[in-house]
C-alpha cells in the first residue's frame, strides 16, 4: 500500500475528470521544509513561525531569521512559500516570552493582537520577510485578524519597514498578502477586507473552537471537538463564497484538510488550495487523484443541507 501512495509523489493533484488543486504542506522548522518538495507537495501553505520560538531563549534577530527564511526559498525552487507571522498566546506558550496571565487566554492578546501591541517584534519579522523576498516569492499571511482596522495597522507597519530598509539601501521584494480566517468575525468581516489581499487560509482549528465555544485544548471536549458541524461548514462555504466573488485565492489549513475522509468535501465546497501535515500528504492526494470533481461537488451539496452532526457525518462517510 505504501509502495501504491508513493507513486503518487511526482503527480500533481489532478481529479479523474480533470480538477486541479494545489496540495500544500503545513510546516514548524527548517528540516521540514526541506522535506516538502521530495514529498509530493506544491509547497508551503502554512509555516508557523512561532514554532522558532519554542525552543528558543528568545526570538531571533533580523539576520537569523533573514537567513532562515532564505534558507526555506532556496530549499523550495520557486514552489509556494506562505510564511504566518508569530501567532502568539493562548495554546500557542512561548518560555522565552512572558505572556500576561489572563483569565481566557484564548479571548485574549493573541495572534495579530499580540503582534500589534509588540510592535517590535512584528517590525523584527515583517523586516526580515521583505528582505528576504528579494530572492523569492512569499506570501505572508496573518493570524488571527477579525477585521479592517487589524490589516490596516499591519499595512502601516510594513509601509515603515520599507521606508527604513529604503533609508538603509536595504534590498527587498514584494510580498502577496493573506490572513487566516479563523473566527466567525474574520468571515462575516471578509468582503471588507479582500480587497486588501491576495489569498486567504481557512484555519478550521480555531474556527471551530471560536464558532462553537468549544477550546481545542480542553481533554473533556476532544470527543466532540474535531467532529465537523454543520455551524463550520457554513462558516467555511461562507468564507470561499465571498473570496471567489472576490478572486480571491483560497485555501484551508486546519486539521480537517489532513483528513482523507474529509477531503473529497471540502474540495467540493470550491477550495483552490490544500494545506495540509506533510504525514498525510500522500493519501489526501491519492484521494483527490481517484475521485472525480463532479462527485465531490455533489458531495458538498448534500453536505451542506445537513443539520446535524450525525447525519452530516454519514453523508462524509457515505462517501467512497
Ligand atoms: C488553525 O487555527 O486552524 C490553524 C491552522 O492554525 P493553528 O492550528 O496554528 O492555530
Ligand atoms: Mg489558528
């Protein structure tokens, strides 16, 4: 069986009737990224740069990081590149930071609002991600952003750092630019600001825990939480309705999307791009390669008249 995926490794991700879908890869470290263009991926759709800090005594320096994301573009020849600035706070601790302690630290200073109330190492990251963009594409997405005024401070900041790395005769390159829609704010907030962006990235992890109440960490809760509901499923057909009106690209980079299971739906439900854990790689895209588009479609359709969690369930696994 292993030897059946491997050959599906230099395919591209083509449906039986003819449907392409950009596989991606969700990555932490260096050493990943090096692994993604071997293994059958179209390149990266999520790397979480936080990850650089778990280890860490503290963050990295303009140059390390510099160098670490011209190690990644040179690892990956041209293939997709879409860095997540520091998505800090809540599940996500960092040692080498001291966090605030706050009573819901999901409901708190995390994601882009950590970043923009620590200007400074933001300003660190967005430097290095421009300079490094002088020698290859990247996209840059942001986490956790529920609305305009969000993009907007992040979009002053990066006109600063372009004027100071002028100021210096510093090089840089442009960037396209992406958020994850990870709230259930972010998607009814989403026709404001596409027209500021290039892509988005469905992050169906928080955006179930913020669309159902439920924390994606609580042990007592993980028998429900990773069940997709019906309330998701909304969410996630409303944020792809509004990006495609828009042209917008759209991905989805939550754990659903590792799911073989769950795959041929959403791709049914219209998703450009797939960014998924590099383990699961090989079996979504043999899924994708022996299905048809026109099934998936049809899928989703009856997907989406679902109420309940049981039934929307069976209509996934009726699948096959
Ligand atoms: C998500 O929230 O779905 C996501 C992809 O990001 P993370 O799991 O890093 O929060
Ligand atoms: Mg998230």
């Amino acid at each position: 069986r292993r030897r059946a995926l491997e050959s599906f490794k230099d395919k591209p991700t083509l449906t039986r009737d003819g449907h392409w879908v950009a596989l991606l890869a969700n990555v932490g470290n260096l050493n990943d990224i090096t692994q993604v263009a071997a293994a059958g991926a179209d390149g990266i759709g999520l790397f979480r740069t936080e990850f650089m800090l778990m280890n860490a005594q503290s963050l990295p320096d303009e140059k390390a990081q510099y160098s670490l994301y011209c190690d990644a573009l040179h690892a990956l020849q041209g293939k997709i590149f879409t860095i997540r600035t520091l998505d800090i706070g809540a599940d996500k601790e960092l040692p080498c930071l001291q966090l605030p302690q706050e009573d819901n630290p999901a409901l708190g200073l995390r994601g882009i609002r950590y970043a923009l109330a620590h200007p400074e190492l933001l300003t660190t990251q967005l430097r290095a991600i421009l300079r490094a963009a002088n020698h290859g594409p990247i996209r840059l997405m942001f986490p956790m952003v529920n609305q305009l005024e969000e993009l907007e401070q992040v979009f002053k900041l990066l006109e600063d750092c372009k004027t100071a790395l002028n100021e210096e005769e510093k090089g840089y390159g442009d960037l396209s630019f992406g958020i994850v829609v990870e709230t259930p704010a972010a998607v009814l907030n989403l026709p404001s600001m596409l027209p500021l962006l290039d892509f988005v990235s469905i992050g169906t992890n928080d955006l179930t825990q913020y669309a159902m109440a439920a924390d994606r960490s609580n042990p007592q809760l993980s028998r429900d939480f990773p069940a997709l509901s019906p309330a998701v499923l909304k969410l996630i057909q409303m944020t792809i309705t509004a990006a495609k009106q828009a042209k917008v690209t759209v991905s989805l980079c939550g754990e659903f999307g590792s799911d073989p299971a769950i795959v041929p739906l959403l791709i049914g439900m219209g998703l450009d791009e797939l960014s998924i854990n590099l383990s699961s790689l090989l079996e979504v895209k043999s899924t994708l390669c022996n299905g048809r588009f026109c099934d998936f479609r049809a899928l989703a359709q009856s997907a989406l008249s679902m109420d309940r969690i049981d039934t929307l369930k069976q209509c996934i696994t009726s699948y096959k």
